[in-house]
C-alpha cells in the first residue's frame, strides 16, 4: 500500500481501502443488537476486535394491571368494610333510637294507666264502705271524676311513635270514658235520693256503670292489643304494654248488684230483713281436704300449704268489708286476715289463707276460723269454727 500524501486529494479508490483496513471505521460496529444478547450483563466482544461498553440490567416486565391495580383494589375493599361498618352502626343506633321512643311512650303510658287505675280501687273500697251515707258516696264519686279528668289531659298531651297514632287514640277514648261514667254516677246518685223504686235506681246507676265496663274493653282489646301487635311489628320486644283496670267488681254494671247497693245505701244496716254470714267449710290445699271440727286432722305441710275459707251469705242484704281471720295456736302464733269486699245474699265467697313457714311438727294444733259479724246479724253461731291440725312431712 502506498502512503498518501497530506496535500494529496485522496481519490475513491484510496477512501475505499482505507475504511476497509481500518477497524474504527466497520460500519457493523457502530449498531448494537440488544435483542441477540442472552444476558443483560454479559459484555461481548466486537466484531473489530475492540470491547463493548457495558449495558446496566434491565428491570423484569410489570405483570399486567401491576401494584397500581393492587393498591386500588386495597383501597375500594377497605370503602366496602368501612361502609358496611357505617350502615351497622347507623342501623343500631335507628334501632336504639326506635326502640327507646317506644319505651318512653308506654312507660308515660303506664303512669296515666296506674293512676285511673287506682282511682277504680278507690270507688270499689267507697261502694263497699259499711255505713257509708249516699250524699257522701255522691261526693267521693265527684271527687274521683275530676281526677280522671286530669289524668284524661296528661294523656291528650303524649306522643306516641307514628305506628301507634290509632291506638293513642283508644286509650285517650278509654280515659274519656272513664270520665264520662264517674260523671253519671255522681248525677244517677244525685237522683237516688230523690227516688223510692230500688228497682230503678238500680237499673240507672248500671247504665252509668256501663261506661266504666266499656272504657275497660276499649283500653284491653283496642289499646293494649293492638299496641302489642305494633310493637311485635317493629321488632320492639322488650317493652310491656300495662293493665289498667279501672272495674274491680264484675257485677259493677248489673242492676241487680246496683239495687242491693241502693238499698245498702238508702235502708241502714240494720234494715231490709236478716243480715249475717256464716262459714260453710274449711279445706286444707292442695287437695282440697275437708277439715273435720270433731277429730283429728293429719295434713301434709308442704311450700304450697293453703287454707281455703268458704263464706256463705245466709241473710238478705248484701254485706260489705267482711273481715275473715285464721289463727293457729303454736309459738309463735300464726295469724292471718282476710277481707271480703261484697258478697250478696246467698252468695258463697272463698277466702284463701298462705304463706304458712313456721309450722309446728310436734303435736296437734289448735287451728280458728272467724267471720267478723256484720251490724244486724242475730245468729253468730256459724261465723266461728275450731279444728285440731296434726302437720306432718309426708
């Protein structure tokens, strides 16, 4: 080969021979063909013979979706829990909040409830007051009437839930015509006085009554049902709709009942015939055991012991507040008492005495049965009966 000179053009052939001898110049040289390399850190030599530059490692291939779609599947799932947490604690406290406006409303419910109720115990123990005069029943009746009638003011003023609007509306009509009956006794006793005919006044002071009976029938099947299936409805189990019953005697709205009262009333104690009551029997419970008065008598004393006193009204009037006591001579002494509210003529009425701890084991007891005798009653003989008691375990 010969030497070019400097100032020499170089002619084709000469540019040719040169970029063929020279390894700098190997146009193959120049491209890199990353895509034959079996390892992104293996350094191979060049074709021309001159070494390579190094290539830094390649990251491995991100999976489809990668942490990106990780990271947002964690976040929408913890949404899904912190939800379903915020729903259950929204549902409980709705729930605690239902079931306490239920709660407050039948337990306002039960105030009014208890107070018309004990005003009906009140007229029951007035009625059957012996030796009460008419003008003063009259004026207790009046007394009660006005009571109601504030109870019947705080009713109007609660607020039940929505579901009980109509049973709020029973009750409120329950109270008024607790108002309404006490009302037309006061007036019916007002007019006894004026009026001669038992019968009559007997058959006006029942249809006054009435409205007591009713006022019961509208608070029990119209109120207090109903209101029980509103709260079955609502999943509110752990509230009770209260009683109130106003009418202690079932015989409140009977005229017959009403004309033995009138003539209670208006004839005195000592009027209108015989007037007495008398024992009919004694039997020892459970088992109803007729007690002899002429021997011995063995009875199994056990925790439901129970003595049960018949009485028989053997005169003609009807008596009221009847004492009835049961003693048994030990030591200690045991001695319990009873009343009789009313009993009519011929009526037979039973008396159960219980509660009996302290038996005595050793020997026979004297047992004592005593029925108080009202004013008039003549014949006393059978309102006492005496019975010797041997108790006993088995």
């Amino acid at each position: 080969m010969r030497l070019l000179d400097s100032a020499t053009p170089a002619t084709p052939r000469d540019v040719f021979e040169r970029e063929r001898t020279d390894p700098r110049t190997d146009p193959q040289t120049d491209i890199e063909f990353d895509f034959f390399d079996e390892s992104p850190t293996a350094e191979a030599p060049s074709r021309g013979g001159g070494a390579r530059r190094r290539r830094l490692p390649k990251r491995p291939p991100t999976p489809p979706g990668g942490p990106h779609l990780y990271r947002l599947a964690l976040l929408i799932a913890g949404a899904i829990v912190l939800a379903v947490i915020l729903i259950f604690v929204v549902n409980s406290c709705r729930a605690n909040q239902k079931r306490s406006a239920y709660k407050d409303y039948v337990g306002d419910v039960s105030e009014v409830a208890s107070q018309s109720e004990a005003l009906g115990k009140q007229l029951n123990t007035r009625l059957n007051t012996p030796g009460i005069k008419l003008e003063d029943l009259r004026g207790d009746v009046e007394g009660l009437r006005q009571q109601q009638e504030q109870i019947l003011g705080r009713t109007e003023d609660l607020t039940p839930p929505g579901p009980l609007v109509e049973q709020q509306g029973s009750l409120v009509e329950a109270m008024q015509f607790r108002v309404n009956g006490l009302a037309g006794l006061a007036q019916a006793f007002a007019t006894v006085a004026q009026t001669s005919s038992t019968d009559q006044s007997g058959a006006l002071l029942a249809q006054q009554a009435s409205r007591l009976v009713a006022a019961d029938v509208v608070y029990d099947d119209l109120f207090k049902v109903g209101t029980q299936a509103v709260l079955r409805e609502q999943d509110v189990t752990d509230v009770a709709v209260p009683d109130s019953d106003f009418v202690q005697n079932a015989d409140l709205a009977s005229p017959d009942s009403w004309e033995l009262i009138v003539r209670r009333l208006t004839q005195g104690p000592t009027a209108g015939g015989l007037h007495g009551n008398g024992i009919v029997d004694v039997r020892a419970q459970p088992g109803g055991q007729v007690l002899s008065q002429g021997a011995d008598n063995t009875v199994k004393a056990s925790a439901d012991l129970a003595f049960a006193v018949r009485v028989q009204n053997s005169g003609d009037n009807q008596e009221t507040q009847i004492p009835v006591t049961l003693t048994i001579q030990q030591d200690p002494v045991i001695r319990k008492r009873q009343l009789i509210d009313v009993i009519d003529p011929g009526e037979t009425k039973t008396v159960s005495f219980t509660g009996f701890g302290d038996i005595d084991f050793t020997g026979g007891s004297v047992m004592k049965v005593i029925v108080e005798p009202v004013a008039g009653e003549q014949n006393t003989s059978n309102n006492t009966a005496q019975y010797t008691v041997i108790f006993t375990l088995g």
